[in-house]
C-alpha cells in the first residue's frame, strides 16, 4: 500500500486516497460538529475528533519509519529510505497537530496551555526525537551513511510511541485515560461520538497515505537530482 510512487508523477492511487480524504474532510467537520456534547466536559470535547486522528495517524506514521527504516537495513533499498523518511515527515505534521490541539484542550480543562504531566511529556520528546531525525539527514551529505544513520534513529525512535501511548497507565497523569483502550479493546464512548470519531480517523488515515505516497514521490525527483 505505501509502496513508493513511480519517479515521474504520481500514480492513480496517490490521487485516489487525497481525492476521497479532501472530499469526506467537510463530513468528518460535520459529524464531529454534530456530535453531542460530552458528560464531563460539554462542547470542548468536540477538539477531540482533530486531536485523537492526529496522534494515532502520528503513531502511525513513526511505526511505518520503524518498519521501513528496518527493511532498508535488510535490503539497502532507496526507496525504502525515501519512505521512511516521508513517513516520518507526515507524522511529525500530525503530531504537531494533536500537540497544538491538546494544548487548546488543556487551557480550558487544566487551566494552563503546558504542563509537564506523563503524555504531554512523552508526546514532546516523541517529537523531538524526529525532529532530530531531520537534523541528522540534514547534516549528513554522504547519501549512503545518511540513510543508515537516519534508519538507527528510526528504529531507536519508535520506543517513544508505546511510552507515549501507555503513559497515562503507567504513571499518575492529569490526561484523560484511552477512550478506545487498544490493550484491553474497551471503548468509553457515546456511539454517536465514536462514529464520528472513526469517520474522522478514516479521513486523516486517507490523507496520510495519499500525502506519503506524493513525498515519496518527491524524494525520489530530489534523489534522481542528488545523483545528477
């Protein structure tokens, strides 16, 4: 599925999964507009159905750099590199996206923006991390050894996003525990607001695989042109 794009354009493929994420993008808007009104914490839950979609599309993406990052070891294939490398940009961008959305949340619900509590941690050190990854590719010029260096920080990175995820379990937290608990596969929600929570990560999951394939496109014209 996230197998790299041809070297001239983007595939019909790539078109397709931006084309279905732009196009449903205005539904998940409604639904979550739509969606009623928290117990707890009233209307400000409704941040939730960009936050969630953004962190686990962010999981995601720094899973797929791990696993990519492993077959380029294994093979010593470009293209894997490339893949792992736009994985990794693309996650950075969502979980960029659910860092800024938990701190609009935290304002209102803790009474500041930040706080060091367990996930909010674990989360900026999870970004950080790949953000090193692109300082590192950045400051390498041998290809070759920027590859291999940039899949070890890959690899080694991906440990955070268990950390992260199950951080709010391991230690005392102010964030709110899983309302989809993947370890025991127990969900804490409204069916309302799990359709329109599920709708809206169906939509981040389409644009995130639409915009890996496109930058891995552009890697490769960029690597075409390093080779030149």
């Amino acid at each position: 599925m996230l197998k790299a794009a041809q070297p001239d354009r983007p595939d019909a493929l790539t078109w397709v999964f931006l084309g279905l994420g732009l196009l449903l993008l205005p539904v998940g808007l409604y639904l979550a507009l739509s969606a009623p009104p928290d117990v707890n914490q009233g209307y400000l839950a409704r941040i939730m159905y960009l936050h969630v979609p953004g962190a686990w599309l962010g999981y995601l993406a720094f899973f797929v750099t791990f696993l990519y990052s492993l077959l380029y070891l294994f093979r010593q294939d470009p293209r894997y590199d490339r893949v792992a490398s736009s994985s990794a940009e693309i996650g950075l961008v969502f979980m960029g996206l659910a860092l800024v959305t938990g701190m609009l949340w935290a304002r209102p619900t803790w009474g500041v923006y930040w706080t060091w509590e367990p996930r909010l941690t674990t989360t900026a050190i999870l970004f950080a991390v790949y953000v090193g990854y692109f300082l590192l590719r950045g400051a390498i010029e041998d290809p070759e050894l920027r590859r291999k260096a940039a899949a070890a920080v890959g690899i080694l990175g991906f440990i955070n996003v268990p950390i992260s995820y199950m951080s709010v379990k391991w230690w005392r937290s102010l964030h709110q525990t899983q309302s989809i608990d993947l370890t025991t596969g127990k969900i804490h929600m409204d069916p309302a607001m799990l359709q329109a929570l599920l709708f809206n990560l169906l939509v981040f999951t389409l644009l995130y695989l639409g915009f890996v394939r496109f930058r891995s496109l552009l890697a490769a014209l960029e690597a075409r042109k390093e080779e030149a």
